[in-house]
C-alpha cells in the first residue's frame, strides 16, 4: 500500500517529536539544589539545562529564526525571544516529566507562592 504525502508528512513530525523528546530524556544536567538561589534562576542559568534541540526546534515553529539549526549550538535570536523561548522549554520539559524534573522556572514559582 503506498504512502500518501499526509503520511510522509505526519511520519517526519512524529520522528521530530521523538527527537525532542529524546533530547529532553539524554539531558543529565536537572539536579538544582535546594534551596535554589538566585543564580540559579537567571536566564543564562536557565539556558544552560534546555536542550539546543529542543531550543532549536522552538525557534524554527515561532518563526523567531529561519536559519538551518546548527547540530550543537542554539540558533541566533533576539533576547527577546531567547527569553521567550527559554521559558517555553522549562514549561514542557516540566510538563514531559509529569513535574519529577524540577526546573528553575517551576522552583521560582513555587517559591514565588509560599511567599
């Protein structure tokens, strides 16, 4: 039975969201300490733990760049929307995890809250 071009297309989405995915999985670097300080919630901190892939990916679906992704570096943006997208990817690699990935922007919020 041959593949349609819907499929084609739905097929190369789905192994890009694995991709993603699998990029959040290999990341090793989510141990914050507790309490977390206020270094540790800067946006440059912050930039450091999301995966350039995921990073990457979010840039190209914002419209925020249109240049090729590089392998291992994140693409140029303005601060703006680095800030942006930074946040967007604490939120879903919270959400992946089901909340067992505690990131600085979720421990800034609930600290934010007891207060």
């Amino acid at each position: 039975m041959p593949i349609d071009k819907t499929d084609i297309k739905n097929i190369k989405l789905y192994h890009t969201g694995l991709a993603a995915k699998k990029s959040i999985a290999d990341q090793s670097d989510w141990n914050i300490n507790w309490p977390p300080t206020s270094e540790v919630i800067s946006e440059e901190e912050c930039a450091k733990l999301v995966p350039v892939e995921l990073f990457n990916l979010l840039a190209l679906v914002t419209n925020a760049t249109e240049e090729v992704p590089p392998s291992d570096t994140f693409v140029e943006v303005t601060d703006e929307a680095r800030a942006k997208l930074v946040s967007i990817c604490m939120d879903i690699i919270y959400l992946s995890s089901n909340g067992r990935i505690q990131t600085p922007k979720s421990l800034a919020l609930v600290l934010h809250c007891d207060t």
